[in-house]
C-alpha cells in the first residue's frame, strides 16, 4: 500500500489528474481484484417502474428510526454517539427530503447478521440500523453507539476500522448511492487496503468524521459531524461507480 501510495502521489505532482474515486483494481484489497468490472460499464436506462417506485415521506419514517439505542427494551453497549451533518450538492446548496440509512457494527465489532461468525458478542438490544430523512437545511441526524473494529479476512491480521456505512436514495431506487463513514485518529487507517484504495489523501480525509464537542451531551453521548457532498470537485467518495 506504501508503494502504490508514493507512485499516486509521484504522478500526481507530475501533472496527472486527481484520483478521487478508489481503484478497482487496487491488489492489496484481494476480494476487489477478483470481482472487478473489467470492460467499460454500460448505462442501462431507467424503466418506468424505477422512476415511479416506492418513495419515502414523513409518514414512514418515524423519530425512533433514526436512534439506534432506543430500538429494543433495553440499553445497548457501548459509547453512546450522535452523528450529524447536511447532504450537498457541489454548490453548497441542501438536498432536502433524502432518504438517508445507516447500518454498522456493534461496540464489539460485530455485525446482527447470519454471515458475521466472528467471536465477538452479539448485543440482543442493538441491531444496527437506522434512517431518517433530510430536513430542509439538507441535515440528518442520528444516535448510535459507536462501532468496534472487526477482522475480515482479507489478508493475515486483518481488521477494518471503526465506521459506519451510509446509504442515500435520490428520487429512485436506481439513485441509490452507498459510502462508509470513518471516525477520526483511527491507528487502524494505515492496514486498511479499502480506506487505502483511494489514493488521494483529501479525498481520503473527506471519509472522516469530525468530532464536536459543542455537539457531545453531558453524561450522554460523544458528538461528530460528517457532512456529504454528493458530486463536484469536493464530492464524497461513493461506492458505486456514477
């Protein structure tokens, strides 16, 4: 990962243009090399079921979905933490109504799903998910427990670090957009070959959450800020290629 950093970083001194998205094709994330388009991906055009599909208003979605630690009948473990920020488009402006969801692991670093056997606790009163919907300053807001890091394979001693996915639905379910959420001065950030395959350090950076003090409750919860900038020079980088 060193090596393929310094070369990124050589040719983009010399000129070349800015990597923001991750490399496909990036080796030390084994898995990625198996499975990555190899041809030119092709644009399918949006059926008339897409565009008129299931959408969500402020009737679905309730103020207990977007607080993870109030799901079940008792307290999850862990660090309680809110996550705040506003989704943007390149010019700053709000993009209200978004449909925004969350899924992560618990404070062990465990996943509440069949495939995660790794031998960590389950936590019976946290699932691990949420969604809210953007209100009209672009702005979402949830209360969670931050996540622990988790092995996954990928090579010997091998752990992701501590983050949250976040998942953003546009006007269709074809507009979907998926991103991970890290928090800051994680000393995993380094062994990571999927936070790593973005080779451009701003673009890494913009991956990282802020902390804020003034957002942090006294006795309650840790506060971060992390906003989403969906396209434009200073996008945040998105799973799916656009």
């Amino acid at each position: 990962m060193a090596r393929i950093r310094t070369e990124a970083e050589k040719a983009a001194a010399d000129g070349a243009p800015e990597e923001l998205q991750p490399r496909r094709d990036y080796p030390p994330y084994r898995s990625s090399v198996l499975r990555h388009p190899e041809r030119p991906l092709v644009a399918a055009p949006e059926a008339f079921t897409e565009l008129r599909g299931p959408v969500f208003g402020v009737t679905d979605v309730t103020e207990l979905d977007s607080d993870l630690t109030r799901q079940h009948h008792g307290e999850p473990l862990g660090e309680r933490i809110v996550v705040t920020g506003r989704v943007l488009d390149r010019d700053g402006r709000p993009v209200r109504g978004q449909l925004v969801e969350i899924w992560q692991a618990n404070a062990s670093g465990r996943y509440a799903h069949k495939r995660d056997q790794h031998p960590a606790p389950l936590d019976p009163n946290f699932t691990g998910t949420g969604r809210c919907l953007t209100d009209d300053e672009g702005r979402y807001t949830f209360t969670s427990i931050k996540p622990g890091a988790y092995p996954w394979r990928n090579h010997l001693n091998a752990w992701r670090p501590a983050h949250i996915h976040f998942s953003l639905f546009g006007t269709a379910f074809t507009q979907r957009l998926i991103t991970q959420m890290y928090f800051p001065n994680d000393p995993l950030f380094p062994y990571d070959p999927i936070f790593n395959s973005i080779t451009d350090e701003r673009a890494r950076q913009r991956l990282i959450a802020t902390y804020d003090h003034d957002l942090s409750s006294p006795e309650w919860s840790l506060g971060y800020r992390w906003d989403i900038v969906l396209d434009g020079p200073a996008a945040t980088w998105m799973e799916e290629g656009r």
